[in-house]
C-alpha cells in the first residue's frame, strides 16, 4: 500500500503539468441509455440480419442511363392522350362496326365457297362431256368403217373374189366391171411377151 503511495507521488512529481489537469471522468451516459439499452441492441442485430440479406428491389439493366429519356416519353405520351382527350380526336369504330363487319365476312365467305363448288361442278361436267363425245364419235366412225363396203372387200382374198367373179358374171358383166375399175390400169402387158394365140384364147374366154 506504502509502495502505492510512492508510486503515484512519483508520477506527480515527474508530470506535474498533466497533474494540474482538473481530475474528472471524461465519458459521460446519455439520458435512459441502460433504459433502451436492450431494445437498441434488438433493433441493431435486425439492422444486420436485413444488411446481410440480398435486396428485395432491383433495378433493371441500364436503367438510370435511359431513366431520362423514358421519363420525358412518358410525359409526352401523356400530353398526347391529354390532347386527344380534350379534342375528341382518336380512333373510334363506327356504329355497329363490329356487327356489320361479321355479317359481312360471312356473305363473303358464303360467296367464295359457293363460286368455287359451281367451278368443280363445271370442271367434271366439261370433262365428262369431252369423255363422252370423244367415245361416241369413236363408235360412230368405227361402225361406219366396219359398215363401209371397201372395209368389207379388204378383208376377201384376191383369189375369192376372182373365184366369185368366174361363177357369177358373164359377158354381159364386163362393162360394168370396166366402168368400175379404177383409171391406172392394174397391170401392163409386155406385147413381147404375149404371142398372138394367147392374146386369142383371151378374148374368146371373156367374150
């Protein structure tokens, strides 16, 4: 305790401006600090918790940088509607826009497939038509031809028809024969070649 004593008279001694200093405690409590002491420390630790915690509100990319000019058509687009709301101006739909328009798709699209029926109707009636004359006029000239008495002759044999002409014609017939026949003669005949007793038995066999 003696030793104490010494000590602080010592310091005293060696440090006397500082010991002419006023002795006072220097830290001094606010009014009802120890009184709202816990809440403060409560409303602290939820100050962090909420700090330490991601944010809630976040702004979109570039968003300040085109604040202003989002801000100033924001406000023109207002003045505008202003604008038009003052003057009645706009777009309006006239009276029964709405109902005269659906009546008026419906007739049309009426019409449409009305007009594209008739087309196909028209399309297989001409197509069929053309099938049918086209089998007739086949029919037609294919009995004719069958009917024709040159179509029946080419379908007789050289030989028939000269075998037919011995045993029904006579000398009377040979006119007829002649005026019928065509005016390029069928064959020629070489006079060095027939003799005059050949030319003779000729004439007496058909006359």
């Amino acid at each position: 305790m003696q030793k104490e004593e010494d000590d602080n008279m010592n310091w005293e001694k060696d440090a006397p401006l500082l010991n002419s200093i006023e002795k006072s405690n220097s830290f001094s409590m606010p009014d009802g600090y120890f009184e709202n002491l816990s809440e403060n420390i409560i409303n602290q630790i939820s100050l962090e918790n909420l700090a330490s915690k991601s944010s809630a509100f976040k702004t979109p990319h570039s968003y300040f940088e085109n604040f202003e000019s989002q801000l100033f058509s924001k406000i023109a687009l207002e003045d505008k509607k202003e604008e038009f709301t003052k003057n009645d101006a706009g777009f309006k739909t006239p009276i029964n826009y709405f109902e005269i328009s659906k009546k008026q798709l419906n007739t049309n699209t009426k019409k449409q497939k009305q007009a594209k029926i008739l087309t196909l109707n028209l399309i297989r009636f001409a197509a069929a038509a053309c099938i049918l004359l086209t089998t007739t006029l086949g029919i037609y000239f294919n009995v004719q031809r069958t009917n024709s008495i040159n179509y029946q002759l080419s379908k007789v044999s050289d030989e028939d028809i000269e075998t037919y002409l011995k045993q029904n014609t006579d000398a009377t017939d040979v006119p007829l024969i002649l005026e019928n026949l065509e005016d390029q003669p069928i064959f020629t005949l070489d006079q060095n070649q027939v003799t005059d007793e050949e030319i003779k038995n000729y004439i007496e066999s058909t006359y």
